[in-house]
C-alpha cells in the first residue's frame, strides 16, 4: 500500500507540477521541515515532492483513511511547497522579512484552515461598541519600556492546541486570564478553554467561533473559571457540568476594560502592563505557513477572524526589513511558527497595526489578591445562565427552534 500510494502520488505532484507549480529549493534551512538540501535542482521533480511529503508525513505522525486522501493531501502539499520555496526566494533577496515552512498545516487547502479561524467580530454586542473617553482609561499614563516579554517574566502558560475547532477566541481569553492572574497573585495557573468552550454559550458558539470579550465577561458572572488540569482540552464543545462551573473556580478576575481601537500606542502601554486578547486577520496561506521572522505580510489587512494574545513587543536588528514587532502567542501547538510564537509587524501599517492587531484589543482586570474572594455572581445570573445552557442543549438535540449556539 505504501509504495502504491506513493506511485499515485507521484503522478498527482507530476500533474500539479506540469500545470505551472514552481516547486523551487528553500534558500532558509530554518524554514524546512523536513530540511531541503542547498541544490537549487532539489524539489523541482515530482519524485522529490513525493520523498518530502513521504518525509513530512513520517515527521509530524500524519495518517491517512485511504490511498485517495493520500493522494489528496500530497498534491495540496506539493502546492503549499511551491508558494513555501517561492516565498523563501523572495525572502533570501531581502524582499520579506519573514520565512515560511512546511509546518503541520502544510496539507491542508486555504479553505481547510479557515475552520479554525474562530473570531467572530458579529458577535460583539452594541454596547461594547461604544468606548469610554480614552483620557479616562487606566493605562493612559503608562510610560511603556522600549521591550517587553511577558513570557521570559513567567505569566505565560505553555503553548497550546486547538486543533480543528474554532476556538481560538478560548484560548487568547484564557492566555490573558492567566497572564493578570500571575501579576496579581505570583502564580501561573493554566486555566480550562473547555470550559469556556462548553459553558460560554451567551454570544459565542463553542468551535463556531466566539469573542474574548463575551467570554471574559462569562468568566466575571460564573465567579471565576476552573484549571485546565481539572477539566482539558476536547477541541469540541461538551456537557457543561453545573456544579463544575459553580465550585471549581480557582482563577477569578474582577472585570474586562477594551483598550483604545486603532491606537498601537495605546496597546503597546497594555502589553506594558500585561498580557491583552487581541483579534488579528489571518486567513493567508503565508500566516498557515509561518515559520519565522517579523511578519508584514502587505496583504494582511482588518478582516478579523482569529483570536490570539500579544504577550510583548521588541525590536529586532537583524530583520532584513520591518523591525519593530509585537510578540504574540497562537494556540496552533508548538511546532508552529517560532516555538507557537509569531512576531507580527508594530508601527507603520496604518492605525489598526500590521493584520488588524489594535482593532479591538481587550484584558481582564484582578484587583483582588491572592486570597481575597472576587465577587459572587448573583442567584439570578446562575439562574439565567442555568436557563441559556438548558436551552442550547436543547438545541443541539433538536427539541426547540433557534440560532441558540450548541454547549
């Protein structure tokens, strides 16, 4: 089967090739997986593509249902590879500043990895579009350092998976919860995106998509959130446990302030001071393939749709060309971009920032210590909350009409 699978491959990479894919060496070793050799003849021939994919499959431990969807994928492969080495080209003559590389997304199509971009700016509710007086806000006075890294000061959790669900705005709500949880109390807890997945169901719609700001506020009326050690990661929405939800809450914040919109000056005073959920635009085959460097892609503009956290911001002196960036942490697992880091673009992109990032920035507030009790959401909240998840589960079992999110 398996040399059978890689005959047919050969012939889909053949045809793929024939009709114009340019499959050309990868001038950076550091945006390969697995490593292209430095012959500009390497990946130009079908049984080369083949032996890479065969290569990549083995490394990222890919399986496959059939002969057909391996076929399938190689082919998709064999594209990505050929934008990969063109990128890279362009990158060796100083025309990016940011290299790309055969990651662990590198069979799947455009469309395919869409589905996990999960923000969904439609979900925002008109009040919150409304903004404070920007004099008045908190942070208006910060005299923010020139760098920041909140990840070498320890208020940032190990990287995380989301896998195939839309659930990225989970994990930039949890990443800042956790970020100002450690400023205030010294310690680091990984708090559950389960649960947020599986509970908030009031403005967000579990791997269909959702918003930090309506799960920030879910975390404030349920009195805090649980760990993710007591209730993990399933990548789908579950049952969510009532008296789970009301008794298992170790990490509790007071509040949730946006920051200034379109003002990378303002944002830059917040990540001085923690760790804040952004939402960036990120459907760009050059943002799946990410492997290094400053990001500036041109083309990446103010269509939000993923959620991720900005946990600093720097300068780099040996980028080739953008230098200034932010520091931002994805929930695409480790082997993704910079150890499941990308540094994006800070300055010179037009007031919303480099792919959206100061659109519509959010962080929790936790004005309470270590053992100080955050404020109890009231019996009537519990109530209202109890009612919206009897109803979505009702939803999902088809026994009531509605738009209602499933939990």
């Amino acid at each position: 089967m398996r040399l059978s699978r890689r005959v047919i491959a050969l012939g889909a990479i053949s045809a793929l090739l024939a009709a114009g894919a340019e499959a050309r060496a990868l001038p950076d070793e550091r945006a390969v997986e697995p490593a292209v050799r430095a012959d500009p003849s390497v990946g130009s021939a079908p049984a080369a593509v083949a032996a890479d994919f065969e290569s990549w499959v083995a490394a990222h431990a890919k399986s496959y249902e059939s002969a057909e969807e391996y076929v399938r994928r190689a082919a998709v492969f064999a594209e990505n590879a050929a934008f990969v080495a063109k990128h890279n080209a362009e990158h060796a003559r100083g025309e990016h500043s940011h290299w790309l590389g055969l990651n662990a997304l590198a069979d799947r199509t455009s469309e395919e990895f869409s589905k996990m971009l999960g923000y969904d700016r439609s979900l925002r509710s008109a009040a919150r579009m409304t903004r404070d007086d920007p004099s008045d806000w908190e942070y208006a006075d910060v005299r923010a350092p020139p760098e920041k890294d909140w990840v070498s000061e320890g208020a940032v959790t190990h990287v995380k998976n989301q896998g195939q669900c839309g659930s990225c705005w989970a994990f930039s709500t949890t990443g800042s919860v956790e970020g100002v949880h450690f400023i205030k109390t010294g310690e680091l807890v990984s708090v559950s995106e389960e649960e947020l997945v599986s509970c908030s169901t009031k403005g967000n719609a579990g791997c269909d998509g959702g918003l930090m700001d309506n799960a920030l506020d879910w975390i404030v009326r349920n009195g805090g959130i649980d760990s993710e050690a007591d209730w993990p990661y399933d990548a789908e929405a579950g049952r969510c446990g009532w008296f789970a939800k009301k008794f298992h809450r170790p990490v509790k914040i007071d509040g949730f302030v946006d920051v200034p919109p379109e003002d990378e000056a303002a944002l830059e005073k917040a990540v001085a001071m923690q760790p804040v959920s952004v939402a960036i635009e990120a459907d760009h085959r050059s943002f799946q393939l990410y492997a290094g460097g400053v990001y500036a892609a041109d083309d990446c503009g103010t269509q939000l749709d993923h959620g991720v956290l900005v946990v600093g911001y720097g300068f780099d002196a040996d980028s080739p060309g953008h230098k200034h960036f932010w520091k931002v942490k994805n929930s695409w697992g480790d082997a993704w971009g910079e150890d499941g880091f990308i540094r994006i673009a800070k300055g010179g992109k037009g007031p919303a920032g480099q792919c959206g990032v100061a659109s519509e920035p959010v962080y929790p507030t936790k004005k309470a210590k270590k053992d100080d009790a955050a404020p109890e959401p009231s019996f009537w909240n519990d109530l209202a909350d109890l009612a919206a998840g009897v109803r979505a589960q009702m939803v999902a079992g088809g026994r009531e009409g509605g738009g209602v999110a499933t939990a």
